[in-house]
C-alpha cells in the first residue's frame, strides 16, 4: 500500500450522498496521487432507488448500473431499472416506492439447543437475495461513477455501526475497482481480513452484535460472494483495497494494529470536534451551562504513540487549513482529512437551499459554536454535530410536529427473544427513534426514545431525497438534518465570509497549493 504515503488529502466521507461520486470524482481528479475523493456507503440503495424513481437525472444512474451488467452479465443493473425507473420521474406529490428494508433472517444450521461442548454454533444470518444485489450494484455505481475518466484516487467510507449492509456495499465498491475502505463509529475488528477474503471472492462470516445473547449464543452475518448471480462476480480477479481505520484514541490504533486476525493499512485520527457521528468523552457525560459534551485531556490521542505504531496516519477535526496540515505533517502524519469545506462546495449532494442558509449565517456573522451543536439526536446514542437551521430537525418545534417512523432502519440495534413455551429463539430489530411503543415492546427503555430523531429520512432530506407524505390533508417532506464539524474557518476563507461559492478544486488549491 505504498501510495498511502503520497497521499496528502482525504476528503470526507460524510452524512448519505453529501459526499457523493461528483465530489469524490472532483477531489480525485485535481491532484491525482496526492488527493483523494471519498464516496460515502451510507444509504447508496436508498439513493439510487429514489434517483431512478426521479427519472435519474442526467442518466449517471442508469449509465453505471449498465457498466455493471456489462462487466459481469448478471443481469441484476437492469432488474433494479426495471423495477424503479420512472421516465421523466415521478409526480411530486407522489411518495417513493420504498426500497427494500435490510431485516435480517437466520440461515438453516441454527439450533437453539447447546452443542455437547456446551456452546451453540454461531446463528448464521442473512439478508434477503435482492437486498444483497441491490446493495452490491449501487455500491460498485457510486465508485464506478467516482472514478470514471482520471486516474486519481477514490475511497469509500461506511459506518461500522450500520452493521448490514456494509460487507454487500464493500464487495460492490471493489468490483469497481476502489483504491480504499475507511470504516470509522466503532471497532472494526475483524473488516481488514474480510476485505482481503472478498478479493478472493471468497466467503466471509461477519459476528454481529445482537442484544440479550445468551451465555455462549452467537450470530454472524454469512456472506458468498459465489452464491450471487450464478457466481458471475467471482470471474474477474479483483485487487484488495487499502483498508483505514478512523479511531479516536491511541488505545484503539494499538489495538488495531496488533489484531489477531488483520491490521488496517493506516487511521484516520478523527477529534471530536469533526462533523457527524463522534465518540462520546470517556467516562461519565458531563455538559457545560450550554448542554454541551465536555471532553478533557483523556480524549485527546498520543500522537507519540501512535507514530510507533508505525503505519501511516492522516489527522481529522479541525485540520481545514494549509498550516494545520502542516502541523500534522510535522506531527508524523501522512496528510489529513477534512469534510465541512468540502461539505459546501459546489459538487456536493447537499441542497443548495441548505448550503446557501449557511452561508447567510456566516454572512451575518454566526459563530461556530451557535450554528452548529453537539447533540445526542442521534438513535445511537452517541453524540452528533447538528447545523441550527430553521425548518429543519434541529427546530424543536419541527421535531415535535414530525410523525416519528422507521420506514428505512439503518440504524436500528438488532436483539433476539426466546417466543413460546418450546424456547424458540426469534430475532428483531428496534431503533430509538421508531414510534415509542413499539420499541418498548422490543423490550427498549422509554427514556432512550427521548429526543433520538430519525437520522435516516432526515439525511436523505438534506440531499434533496426526502420521503413526501400529508399531514392534515397537505403535502409535505421530510424534514432535513445537516451536520457540519465544529471548525468553519476554511468554509469562511473560501466563501469570503459567506459571500460566494466555491468548487472543490477551489478546497484542494488551497489545502495542497496551486
């Protein structure tokens, strides 16, 4: 993995389809080797379903599912078409055809009863067969697109925590050929050799955390890539991608790299100050007069321990500058990554409406801390940087209003009960932001319902993807949620105060120098 080590720029992966293949095939294109663009694995079936049933606007979508049909004959880019496309896209009053939810169910081998060891054999799950083709071919289209014509640098970025789809969308994103994995919210233990085994096209198990386990139960996400479409994908030899960890702290990194089945290639040392998903500070959650998190000297990384691990390492969270990155350079790391500066370029898939309100915040003189807070939104639990704009899930009053529903569930925790006087072990998923009864009934604590908004639709909503629905007899959308970090001094440079925008080749002439 060599040209980790030239590589002196990551764009984010960030929120579902902000950082979208424009913007990662941008980043990628203007400093070949040295930056590269980023593409985030979060939704990408949702995504791409709700562009078709748009009419697909400039055919991209079209054209990379047609790639993938062409590259392995299976079919399956123009089954997805057929089944969603709308020509000249849908009515806007009409709601979207919902993809298919990612509900997982147990293979055959599993037995409730211990095994004469005393242990039970772990409960291979799976995903239903078109959830998977779905998940694989918007995985390879998002890459494809990203880097089709030049030859820069593509990576895609998943969320560890979104458990299902990520080795489906991963193994779609390596048919097309992606230079790099970054998997940050959580340990990702355990991904490196599976990235290495789907290189092999060979198949992979994934342990999956499951709520109220038994004493010696466990469950693994099975996976063979042989199995799919006739064995279609296994034809072509694939290369194994670079495989970054984003961690917060160097306990995890040394953790990492001494793993004992296979260590990242290099990490992402993300502060907490970075947009999105963060850790929460250790220890108990304390919050300062103004409700936000306090983090202390316990969760800032050993920079010194880190470099002694001795694999390369970029540094996240407030490093949007030319001098911060060479701070971190003179730090012992590779480069940096950054994403809110990016987030409000001009390629980005977040709405203009969105990007402009930011821009007039800035404008008028906002400081960071007022526009954007770190809130425990976030069915998770953990903490989540949220823009303050009007009209969307930040406005309390918006929030209140919004009928809550888990119609996509990507963030939904997945436990198992025992149903029946014959000990029948049955397998559910919850989230904290669905109806509250419901998730009560899933043995759930009402207290954790408490202000956990829907991520999911609200997400796509930023992008312009927003489920349509009525209320009291009008139409309506999903509200957004627009994440951002803590540090908008890059967005402030470039836009001139929030005067005026700027394109992606704008953010790398300034981090990397004309």
């Amino acid at each position: 993995m060599q040209f980790l080590e030239n590589i002196r720029l990551i764009q984010g992966g960030m929120g579902v389809y902000v950082s979208n293949w424009r913007l990662a095939q941008a980043v990628a294109a203007a400093r070949p080797g040295q930056a590269a663009g980023t593409v985030s694995g979060t939704a990408l079936d949702v995504v791409y379903v709700r562009l078709l049933q748009l009419g697909d606007p400039g055919g991209h979508a079209r054209r990379a599912l047609r790639a993938f049909d062409a590259a392995f004959g299976a079919g399956i880019g123009q089954k997805i078409c057929d089944r969603y496309f709308i020509d000249g896209g849908k009515a806007p009053e009409a709601r979207f055809a919902r993809a298919p939810m990612q509900l997982v169910h147990t293979l055959p081998g599993w037995s409730a009863l211990p095994t004469p060891a005393g242990d039970r054999a772990p409960a291979p799950l799976s995903l239903d067969d078109d959830v998977i083709e779905l998940l694989i071919a918007t995985g390879f289209a998002e890459v494809w697109l990203a880097k089709d014509g030049h030859a820069g640098t593509v990576f895609i970025n998943f969320l560890n925590k979104i458990e299902l789809p990520l080795i489906y969308v991963m193994y779609g994103a390596m048919l097309a050929g992606v230079d790099g994995v970054i998997v940050g919210a959580g340990n990702p233990d355990g991904l490196p050799a599976i990235c290495s085994r789907l290189a092999a096209h060979a198949a992979v198990t994934r342990t999956l955390p499951v709520l109220y386990q038994e004493a010696g139960e466990e469950f693994a996400l099975a996976f063979d890539p042989q199995q799919i479409a006739g064995g279609a994908f296994a034809r072509q030899p694939l290369k194994r991608p670079a495989f970054l960890a984003i961690v917060s702290l160097d306990g995890l990194v040394q953790a990492l790299a001494a793993s004992a089945s296979e260590a990242p290639d290099g990490f992402i040392i993300e502060h907490h100050t970075a947009g999105g998903h963060n850790a929460n500070p250790v220890g108990p959650m304390h919050k300062d007069e103004q409700g936000q998190p306090i983090y202390g000297d316990q969760d800032t990384p050993d920079l010194a321990a880190i470099r002694e691990v001795g694999r390369p390492f970029w540094l996240a969270g407030g490093y949007g500058s030319r001098s911060k990155l060479a701070e971190a350079r003179a730090a012992g790391a590779a480069g940096v990554q950054i994403g809110s500066v990016f987030a409000l370029a001009e390629e980005s898939g977040m709405q203009p409406e969105y990007r402009s309100a930011i821009l007039q915040q800035l404008r008028s003189g906002a400081d960071d801390g007022s526009l954007v807070r770190t809130t425990l939104f976030s069915p998770t639990g953990f903490a989540f940087k949220v823009v303050q704009l009007k009209g969307t899930l930040a406005d309390q009053a918006v929030y209140e209003q919004r009928r809550r529903v888990c119609d996509i569930g990507l963030l939904q925790q997945i436990g198992v009960s025992t149903a029946g006087d014959d000990g029948t072990r049955t397998i559910f998923q919850r989230c904290a932001a669905a109806p509250v009864e419901g998730y009560v009934n899933k043995r759930g604590l009402r207290r954790n319902t408490e202000d956990r908004r829907c991520l999911c639709n609200g997400l796509l909503a930023c992008v312009g993807l927003g489920q349509v629905g009525e209320r009291h007899g009008e139409r309506h959308e999903e509200p957004a949620i627009v994440t951002l970090g803590n540090h908008l001094d890059g967005i402030r440079r470039l836009s001139r105060q929030g005067q005026s925008h700027y394109w992606a080749r704008d953010v790398v002439a300034d981090m990397l120098g004309e």
